[in-house]
C-alpha cells in the first residue's frame, strides 16, 4: 500500500514487482500494489491492505524492515494450533540500528510473550506480526492515532474483544531503527499524551509513561 509517498519508492515497489512476475520460481499468488490518492496515515494504509487482502491471514511488514525466510512458514504453523481466538502470532526481532540511533541498545524485540497483564503498562508486541484478518474486521480495524501507537491500540482492541495472540520463540525478522522512523520522530516524545489517550479509549490500561 503506497499512502501517497512522494519519494521513489512506488517505482522501486513496481520494479520489484515486475522482477517477481518474471521469476520462473513464482514466489506469490498473487501481488498487488495499491494507492492512496492522498495521505492517510498508518492506519488507513494498513486498513486497505486488510480490506484488499483475501487470506485468513495477513502478516504486517513495513518498508524499512525485513523478513527472514521462514518467518511466514513457521508463524502459520502457530496460528493452525489455536482456537479461533488466536489473533496474533508475533516472532522474536533482531534490531539493527542504524547512523543516528545510538539511543537504541536494543539487539531484540519481542521477548515478552502476549499477556494482558504487560499489555496495560506498555506495549511489548511490535507491528511485525501475524493476524487474523476475521479478527481485524471484528474489532472494526485499525484506529488512527496522532503521532503513533496505532499497534499499540489495536492490541489492546483485540483484548477488549476476547481474542488473544502467542509468541513465536525464533527470530524471525529485523526491524530497523534510524532517526526517520515514525517512532524516533514522533511517538517517544509524545508517550504521555498517547498513554493519555490509549487510558481513554481502554480504561483497564495504567501505561508506564503516566506514573
């Protein structure tokens, strides 16, 4: 889903997609690049990809991370053994962090498997996930936030919903950390108006940031 970006990457996507289309592997069913005529923010983007997509299963990957090669394969395996349920299925991340970042010491993320319990202080499940897309749709999506946390809300969503998500123990992605990530520009200097507004929209929440 491109939110009507105004760098190159929609070329660079197009250019990958054709290579695909050529490759006599055939990696993908099917592939589909959509548009937002204008910017919509992260929610409405991943809201149309949900929408479009026809599987039970979506997997979220934004464009400055990675997958490793199993990680679809071995979350899948997962999600065949729960209940319907099960909403998530969130691997181990490597961290890279890149020029500018030396803030961030993390080498993983997603060490802590999902529990309600750790979900009302703060979020310990990043993006990079496996999710029911019958799920998405109960709790009517994802909700745009200002500034971020959109994730972090939808988790929570999900558990006001009665489902609930399961870690897979292998590392299985990177998510790279630079200074023009949302999360740099925006979200960790607006944690407690965001901790603000997630106590809100889920009163069973005491996020860290407000203490």
């Amino acid at each position: 889903v491109d939110d009507a970006s105004t760098d190159n990457g929609l070329a660079l996507v197009k250019d990958w997609m054709h290579k695909q289309a050529l490759d006599d592997n055939k990696n993908f069913a099917r592939l589909s690049l959509l548009k937002h005529s204008k910017n919509q923010g992260l929610a409405a983007a991943r809201n149309t990809a949900f929408g479009s997509a026809t599987a039970e299963w979506c997997f979220l990957l934004d464009a400055d991370n990675a997958l490793f090669p199993e990680a679809l394969q071995k979350c899948k395996q997962l999600a065949a053994l729960g209940s319907k349920q099960l909403a998530v299925v969130h691997p181990l991340i490597l961290v890279e962090s890149e020029a500018g970042r030396e803030d961030d010491q993390r080498s993983l993320v997603g060490l802590a498997p999902w529990q309600k319990s750790r979900l009302k202080y703060e979020n310990t499940i990043d993006a990079m996930a496996l999710i029911r897309r019958s799920a998405w749709k109960a709790v009517g999506g994802f909700t745009h936030i200002e500034d971020g946390w959109e994730d972090y809300d939808f988790w929570c969503k999900l558990i006001d919903h009665g489902f609930y998500g399961v870690q897979c123990p292998q590392i299985l992605a990177v998510y790279r950390s630079h200074k023009e990530s949302m999360s740099y520009l925006f979200t960790n200097i607006n944690w407690r108006s965001l901790a603000r507004t997630l106590l809100n929209r889920h009163p069973w929440m005491t996020p860290r940031s407000l203490n």
